[in-house]
C-alpha cells in the first residue's frame, strides 16, 4: 500500500503503523504458547499478552483499512474473556494447585 507523506503514522517516510504486524505476530505466539500451558500463572501472562496482541493487531488492522482484522480481534477478546470465566474452578471442584500437572 502506497504511503503518502501527509499521513502521521509515517516519519522520515516509514510506516510506522503499518509495521505494528511484525511485533502484533511475535505476542500473539507467545501468548498462545503461554495460554496452552498447564501452569495458571502462565495461562494469565498468556491472556494478558492475547490482550495486547489484540491491540496491537487492531491499531494495525485500522490503519491498514482491513476492518475484518479489527472485528475478530474484538472476537477474539471477548473469546479470550469466556475462556478466563469458564476456567476459574466451581465451588466443589479441585482447584488448579491440587491437580498433577506435568512440565510444559
């Protein structure tokens, strides 16, 4: 996509905008890696990090005009959000520290 010099998200004719892609990839991996994990403290760095990729990929997506981008992203999150409810231990059941896990 051709990069006009009026647009603000360019400086000394880099799109910095159109780069969030590159590091918006690299956090969702590692947040996905993070949230498969058995480890509950590593399943919440994982959905923060998701969150942040989430941001980053809709600043990314708006500026780039590929809107379907920005709407999964908000499906994602609110996705990500359900996974965090429907996680948490019922009263009754074990909680994440009684279970054997084994290493990741």
């Amino acid at each position: 996509m051709p990069v006009s010099e009026g647009e603000p998200s360019v400086i000394s004719g880099i799109d910095y905008l159109n780069q969030l892609q590159w590091p918006a990839m690299m956090v969702t991996i590692v947040s996905v890696w993070l949230i498969a994990s058995q480890s509950k403290s590593k399943r919440e760095v994982g959905f923060w990090l998701c969150l942040l990729s989430n941001v980053l990929w809709v600043a990314w997506g708006w500026n780039a005009k590929t809107y379907s981008i920005v709407a999964m992203q908000f499906a994602l999150a609110i996705l990500n959000f359900r996974g965090v409810y429907k996680n948490e231990p019922r009263s009754g059941m074990p909680s994440d520290s009684s279970q054997q896990t084994l290493p990741d």
